[in-house]
C-alpha cells in the first residue's frame, strides 16, 4: 500500500453548503433527539447516586457548588460537580422529576454531534461530516450515556468541543482558540477529572504539526492554552481547598478530605495502576495475566464481550481509515488541516484505547463512550477521502479491507447474543462479503453507489440494532450496559451488568405496560417518575429485576446495596418526613446509594454515612455522637454499603446499635436517634 498510495492532489473544501446539507442536518439531530427522547422515563432516576446529589444542589446552593449528595452537606459525591451543575439547574426551573435530570444529558448529545458535524466538515466536506455524527448518534454507549446521568455524557461534549476549537485553531492560528481549548478541557476536568486528558496529548501534537504560525509562536500559544486549561480547572479546586474544612462537606472518595487527594488518587493514579482507596473494592496489583475485578487488561479488552458491544463494532474501519488517510495525505503541506485532523481524531483514539485496555484499576464498559467521537470522525472522513480516491487500486485495496474487517467484527459481536436477532449476522456476513468484493473491481456509478450503500449498511447494522434495543429497554443503577447481554463482565465482580438476558429484557423482570399494571405493582415501590412503572428511587425493578448489575436484587422496601438504591415504602417515607423540619437530617445510613433512594422519595437530607461505599471516614464516631447529641438526625437506618469490621461506618452502626432500640418497618430496621435506651 505504502508504493502506490501516492500524495493526493488537494480537492478544495466545501466552504458553502450545499443544497441537501442544512436538510440532512436537521434531519440527524431531530432524529438523534427523538431517538434519545424516545421512553426516556423508563431509566427513572438512572444512577440514584448522582440523581441525589442533583436534588441536593437544587435545594442548597452550597450543594450545587461542592456538589454534596445532601443538602445539609455532609459529605460530596466522588467526582467534580460540574456535570451536576446543568441538571441541577433543570430540576430547579421544573421541578425534581426523571425528565428534568435526563433532558440536559439529551441535549449534550444532540449538541455533540452537531459539534462533530461541524469539526469534521471543516477540513473534509459535508458528507464526512454528517457521516461522522450519525455514526456518534448510533453507537451503542453514546445512546446509553446520552440519556443517562453519569458524568460522561458532559464530559463528551466538552471533548468534542475542545477538537472543535482546535481545529479552528489549526485553521486560523489565532491563539483564541487555543484558549477556548483549553477552557474546554478545564472544565471537562470539573466534570470527570483526570480522564479529559487523554485527548490532550492529541491536541497538543495536531496544532504543534499543522498550526500556520512560526513553531516558537505555537509552543507560546500552547502554553497559553495550558494555562486557560489551569485556570478553567483551578478556580474551583483552590477554592475547595482554600475553604475552612470544618464550613464545608468532606470531599468524597478521599481518606484525608482533600480534593487533591481525590484528584490524584481515587480518580487518577489509582485508576491506571489500580492500588484505590475508597475504591468500591479492594485496591492492590493485579494478578498475574492482568485478570481482576475490572476484567482482563490487554490490547484486546474493547474486544471482548463486556466492552465489544459497545464500541467495537467501527474500530477496525477506524483504524484503517487513519492509515491510509495519513499515505493519502502524503508529501501536503505542513499545515495541511486534513492530516492535522487525522492526527487529533487518531492520537485520540489511540492514546485513549491504549489507556482503558491496560488500565488496571476500576474500569466500566461505559467509559468507552470517550471513543465514540474519534471512532466517528475517523470513519466519517477516512470513508469520504478514501470513496473519492476509490480510482487508485491501492484505495479500493483499502476500502474492501475495511469493510471485511467491519464485517468480521459485526459477525463476532453478534454472535455473542445468541438470541438477539439471530438473522441479522448472517445479513450482515453475506452482505459485507459482497460489498468487499464489489469494491475490489472497479464498477459503473450506479454500482458503486448501491456498494456504497451496503458498506455502510453493514458497517450501522449492529450498532443501530443494539442502540435501538438500548432505547426500548430501562437502564438503572450504577454501571449500565448498552445492548443485550452478550456475557463477560458486564458489571461489579463479573455480574450482569443490567441483569439482562441476551434480548435484553431484565432478568426476572415482568414488562408492564404504563397505566396497565392493574394495581399489581411491587410492595414498597412507587411509579417511578416521568410516569414510568418502577421504582420511585430508579433503583431496583419490580419482581426481581436488577438493574444494578445483580449485586443489590434487594425485595421490596430493602435499604439496596453497594450499587442500587434504596427502595422505601410508603409507611417508611411517612415516617421519615414526620417532623422532619426539626432536624438537619431526617436520617442517616450507610453509604450514598442506601441513601439515595430515601433521599429522593422523601426530597429530604439524607446523611450517607462513609459516602460511596461507606468506607470514606466521614462523619468520625466522635461526630456522629454529636449529631446525636444537638438532635439533627432523627433516624439510622441500618444496612447497606461498605461494613468492614475496622470502618468508622462499622463503629457508627455498632454504637446506635448498643444503645437505640430498633424498630422494623416493612423489613426496614430503623433506630430512633431521639430515644436511647
């Protein structure tokens, strides 16, 4: 390929759009929204650990801005607030209900592929680039994360967002827009930390390459990109720091209740080389042959079952397209912007590939969402430059092996479903063979355009089946999945991570229609909100199911687990708002997601007790009896998180339990905190 793939003469790009183009567009992103707005009540309150925290800051303004799970304040999520931030100010226009949380995450995605749209087309043309966003818009962890309320769907945005302001940069030269980068990536990590830059080093390398001016000026420009980057980042860091540690919530996660300590441990280091503290398991090496609770690392873990599904199914096609892109690009100009693109979409996708399968600490099939735009913008404008150059045998070389090994990949991934949509393999099989060797030969246009068409057909198939099964079904709990069930590690220990069958319907979950449950609701569950059959909290679904991954299949009215809610009944919620209005807590449990679910049925200060899992020291036992002793906390609530025998959550519970009587209330053993005995 390298001998005949010589450098391209340069077509010009399209600077005006065409006729079909602002059509095309508003059909993609009305289709996205509608796809993504499609049964969005089912997922309830999605992840309840982060639903909380957003009930907290719409009722506490000093919540909104620590990002504490309760608006009393005593202990923050593990994470930055600044995803909390657009769905806290949602809930506090409409009113706390599923729609008001998940709306804004409907939105991020519909404005990411408008923004990849826009960033493709610049360098490529208008069809890269609306390839490029339908391509984002169908991959299956991309529709998950859109309509759910985990960190990542901002994080995403402000990714894309930053490639967006880089290529102009890479454009113009003007140092503006390496600011606007790096306010970009400032504040992608207020929303996920360490994790936004990943596609830093990307970045960094494009407009070091391809920036017009002289290359002592572009190292000043990223400089100053960099401090943007600081100063975005910093201000809420040095203020969290800064502030008096007794006036504020104890930062979640951390051990020292230090937001550094967070930034660097629990969420940085620890991630890649898996030694956490205030992990939801055990840190410490992995065995030998990398196999630990996170799955298998190694350079084919998005491969495998639990990730496959997700992401996988377009990355062989990225990966060639960015190869023959950059021969294609040849001896261009230095600031050439397409090879500068190639460079940032491909030195994104590679650093961050390299780093999820080898990272050895806490890893989730969902953070693979972080590849979605590079896999998309690879595929959208490898595919456009190589189909223009298709004249070149080598290019045709090129373009039939990307489609086999898309098609190689589709069969494995939907093999691994044995019963979702059987037929739709052997589809996908027989066509890209013939697509692959349609290529080969060169053809009339007419033959061409239905080869064209078929390619991508096959390329969609898969992701647009699991996507579509993703829309129909409900997803809660602290670590979804996109698609049906195709085995491996889907979730917490090895565990479904929706317990779901290989169709994808919850696994011991009885599907209700709205409105026809005829009053055979589960005890101790309430209509979820949005109007949804479910639980009130968006934790565990009726009749057995387990949305959260089969850790916490907790009964009716149970306190939930590591992983899932809470799910109080109606004689529980009662008496936790009786006389709530006197006290800063109307109760206190162990761990956020035990929590959580009280917090949001009730919409009153629930204290987590140990945070995450439990295991974080906050309160102390020393506080906790001073609660006690002013009267702020009515209630313990026992059950739940992380209970180890040394744990000041372990002291706390064993102290209310020598010395407060317990009252059991629809299998709910509460302590009245008022009344020692």
């Amino acid at each position: 390929m390298t001998a005949t793939l010589t450098p391209a003469a340069p077509r010009a790009v399209q600077k005006r759009p065409i006729g079909w183009e602002y059509p095309a567009l508003a059909a993609l992103l009305l289709g996205t929204a509608i796809a993504y707005l499609c049964n969005l009540s089912a997922n309830g309150w999605a992840n309840s650990f982060y639903s909380a925290a957003v009930q907290a800051g719409s009722r506490s303004w000093e919540a909104f801005f620590f990002g504490s799970s309760d608006a009393a304040n005593s202990i923050t999520v593990d994470k930055p607030p600044a995803s909390l931030w657009l769905m806290e100010l949602s809930v506090r226009m409409f009113g706390l209900n599923s729609w008001s949380i998940l709306v804004p995450q409907v939105l991020l995605g519909v404005g990411a592929v408008a923004l990849l749209w826009a960033t493709v087309r610049k360098p490529f043309g208008p069809a890269a680039g609306l390839l490029a966003g339908l391509v984002l818009a169908v991959t299956p962890v991309a529709t998950l994360m859109f309509r759910f309320n985990n960190p990542d769907a901002l994080l995403v945005f402000l990714m894309v967002a930053a490639a967006w302001a880089m290529t102009n940069a890479i454009r113009e030269g003007r140092t503006r827009w390496l600011v606007l980068t790096g306010v970009f990536i400032g504040f992608g990590f207020l929303t996920k930390q360490l994790q936004v830059l990943l596609v830093v080093p990307a970045l960094a390398l494009a407009y070091l390459v391809a920036g017009p001016p002289a290359l002592g000026k572009r190292i000043l420009q990223l400089f100053a990109a960099g401090a943007a980057m600081v100063v975005a980042a910093g201000w809420w860091l040095l203020a969290v720091e800064l502030w008096p540690a007794d006036s504020r919530p104890w930062i979640g996660g951390s051990h020292h209740n230090s937001i550094l300590e967070l930034t660097l441990g629990y969420n940085g280091l620890g991630r890649l080389n898996g030694n956490e503290r205030g992990s939801v398991g055990p840190g410490g090496d992995l065995p030998a042959g990398g196999n630990g609770m996170w799955g298998s690392t190694g350079i084919t873990r998005l491969f495998e079952p639990a990730q496959g599904g997700q992401i996988a199914w377009l990355i062989p096609a990225a990966l060639v397209g960015l190869a023959a892109g950059i021969l294609l690009r040849g001896k261009a100009a230095r600031t050439d912007q397409r090879r500068a693109a190639l460079i940032l979409w491909g030195g994104w996708l590679v650093v961050t590939a390299l780093v999820f399968s080898f990272m050895a600490g806490i890893f989730h099939q969902y953070y693979t969402v972080a590849l979605a735009p590079a896999i998309a913008a690879l595929v959208g404008a490898s595919a456009v430059q190589m189909w223009r150059e298709r004249h070149r045998p080598s290019v045709r070389c090129a373009l039939a092996l990307s489609v086999a090994l898309t098609t190689a990949t589709a069969w494995l991934l939907l093999s691994r479903s044995a019963t979702f949509l059987p037929w739709l393999r052997w589809t996908v099989l027989i066509l890209g063979i013939l697509a692959a060797l349609a290529i080969l030969a060169p053809t009339p246009r007419g033959i061409a355009v239905v080869t064209a068409l078929a390619a991508v057909l096959v390329g969609l198939a898969g992701p647009v089946a699991y996507s579509v099964q993703t829309l129909t079904s409900a997803h809660q709990g602290a670590i979804p999945s996109a698609g049906p069930n195709a085995g491996g590690m889907r979730g917490f220990g090895g565990g479904p991570g929706d317990g779901r069958r290989d169709d994808g319907t919850a696994m011991g979950q009885n599907r209700i229609p709205d409105g026809q449950d005829g009053g055979r609701r589960a005890a101790g569950t309430q209509p979820a909100p949005g109007g949804a059959t479910g639980p009130a909290n968006g934790g565990n679904l009726p009749d057995g199911g387990a949305p959260d991954g089969g850790m916490n299949a907790d009964g009716p009215g149970a306190m939930g687990g590591l992983l899932g809610s809470s799910r109080p009944s109606d004689r529980v919620i009662t008496l936790l708002k009786s006389d709530s209005e006197t006290y800063t807590w109307a109760a206190a449990t162990i761990g956020s997601n035990s929590a959580a679910g009280y917090q949001l049925a009730t919409e009153l200060p629930i204290m987590p007790v140990g945070g995450f899992n439990g295991s974080d020291p906050s309160p102390t036992l020393a506080q906790f009896q001073q609660y006690v002793a002013e009267g702020k906390i009515h209630y313990f609530i026992t059950g739940g998180g992380n209970r180890s025998g040394e744990s000041t959550s372990s002291a706390i519970t064993t102290w209310v339990q020598e010395n407060f009587t317990a009252t059991e209330v629809d299998g709910v053993t509460l302590y009245d905190l008022t009344r020692q005995h």
